[in-house]
C-alpha cells in the first residue's frame, strides 16, 4: 500500500523474488502531494558516522543505473555531490572516515580547488569541501513511474485505488478498497509516507510528522554552460547543521534551490501548496551570497512539498 520510492521498489523487489504481489495507490504512483513526487532528489553517502546509510546508497547505485539505462529518458545523473561548510566539524571528519572505510572515490577538497573545478560558486568563506563524484540527482517522479513500469510488464498488479483498514482482532488479512472490493494477502507493506500516521494513529500518529518544505527554481543565463550538470555538481552549504542545498539546471528546469530546515508540522492533505514571499526572499538573499552569477536570475517556479520525520 503506497505507490512511492519504498512502495514500488519493495514490490519489485518481492515480486522478483517470487511472490505474486498487488500495489495499490491512491492518488498514483510519484503524485504531486507525495514526499517522492517533484523533479529532482539527490542521491549521496556523507551521512556521518552513519555508515549504514553510506552503504544503502552507494549499494543502490547499481539499481538506478541500470534503471535509468533501461528507461526513454535518464532517472539517474551522475553529476556529482559537493558538500562544503566555512566550519569544519565532527560531520565532515566522520563522514570521510567512512568513506575511506568503505573505499569511494570521494575528493576532500580546499578552497582553490573548489573555486577553480566550480567556478559558479563564490567559496571565498569556504574551508573545506568533500565530493562525491559517483552520486548525483534522481529524478524522481520519473523514476518512480519508471519502477512501476518495470513492475507491472514483470506481472506485478498495480491498482489505483485508496485502501481502507477493517476494524478487526488478530493478524491482518483483509483491506477495503474505495472500488468496492476486497483485497486478501497473507501479508501486507505499507509505505504510505507522510500519511502513516492517519493510517495508523493509534499507533504512529505521534511519531510520524510531516513537516512544510518549500522549493525554489531560478533561470540560469542564456547560453551559460556552467550551470549545466556536465559543470555544475549538486550541492549543500552544510553550516553546523543547517544548511541550503541544490541542484544544475536539470532537464531545463532551472537552478534548483531550497533550505533543508524543518518547517511547521502540516497535514499532507490539507497544507497549502503555495509557497510563502517569506521563504523566497530567504532564499534569494542566499543565492545573491553563494551565487553572484545568479543575481536577479528570475523565478522560474516554486513547490512545496514536505519531509516525514521519525521519532528517535
């Protein structure tokens, strides 16, 4: 029960080890209110001392590759990721101390060798860098749709319908969809997102919340080449924990730009998906600083999208 990112890999992934799976969504799979929805998510292993998160996304490369080989259009662009703070801490040492653990390819870089290889940034208060040559952007309601179209010409069943839970005692073996008809399993995922919480509020409600992220694309200059994803790297201003993040301008989208901060807790049904002149102005005095090739760059779009946090 989900159709994003978890949701459909899972179904392939079981179905391809001989299950007989059903997928069912609600809305469709990477729909526009779905935390796996929008353009662009990037993909990286600078997690820390979190070696386990490093080695799930450095493992799933092979995946999305192959993926992406597969599709009509590239799901996975290996631009590279370049994180860089003026403030060198625990999270940047630890990080390439698994990385160097683990045997990837990433650069520990200075300030000249950044300003010289990403010349569209303005490193000047910059310390240090660390690159990721390897990793780089999904793109993600592509991908995603891309995943179903392989699980359903493989015999997974795909229904778009909403599911609904049966007040019942024991184990769960049946779900009401809104098409009227049952389904039966012998066992059920959901991977439902931002909605886990509704779906099961007596026993999720208060440990998954979603909160408010906001999304921002700005015009790069005619014919300028460095903010393409052959120069230009993803990329996150990492300072002591809060930090600005982005992407080239992918498929002509425009230079992508967000805060990676929690925003208030909203209801993934019901929030407002208009973004607010407070965020943007936050941003564009940022991208003024960062990026002065940028400067009265025009708004392209905005989204707003949310993140579903876990309790710890």
């Amino acid at each position: 029960v989900g159709g994003g990112v978890f949701g459909f890999w899972t179904a392939e992934h079981l179905r391809g080890a001989g299950h007989r799976v059903t997928l069912v969504d609600a809305w469709g799979p990477a729909h526009a209110r779905a935390s796996s929805g929008s353009e662009s998510r990037m993909t990286r292993a600078a997690y820390g001392k979190d070696a386990v998160y490093s080695r799930m996304a450095f493992d799933s490369l092979r995946e999305w590759k192959a993926l992406s080989d597969q599709a009509g259009s590239p799901v996975f662009i290996a631009h590279g990721v370049l994180f860089f703070t003026a403030f060198p801490d625990e999270y940047f040492r630890q990080t390439l101390a698994v990385h160097r653990e683990l045997g990837l390819p990433t650069e520990e870089l200075g300030r000249a060798d950044m300003q010289q290889r990403f010349p569209m940034f303005d490193f000047s208060d910059v310390e240090l860098g660390v690159f990721e040559p390897g990793f780089g952007a999904l793109m993600a309601r592509r991908a995603v749709q891309e995943v179903m179209a392989r699980f359903v010409a493989a015999g997974g069943d795909y229904r778009r319908a909403e599911a609904k839970l049966r007040r019942h005692e024991g184990p769960l073996r049946v779900l009401d969809l809104s098409d009227g008809s049952p389904l039966e399993a012998d066992a059920f995922v959901f991977a439902c997102g931002p909605w886990l919480g509704k779906v099961f509020p007596e026993l999720l409600g208060d440990r998954i919340v979603a909160t408010r992220q906001e999304i921002f694309y700005f015009a790069p200059p005619a014919g300028d080449g460095r903010f393409q994803p052959a120069a230009m790297p993803g990329w996150a201003d990492f300072n002591g924990g809060d930090y600005y993040y982005g992407f080239p301008d992918l498929g002509a989208r425009g230079v992508k730009f967000a805060h990676d901060v929690h925003g208030p807790a909203v209801d993934p049904d019901t929030q407002s998906r208009e973004a607010s002149a407070a965020a943007l102005a936050e941003i564009i005095a940022f991208r003024d600083r960062r990026f002065p090739l940028l400067r009265e760059a025009p708004l392209i779009s905005a989204e707003v999208s949310q993140y579903e946090n876990s309790s710890k």
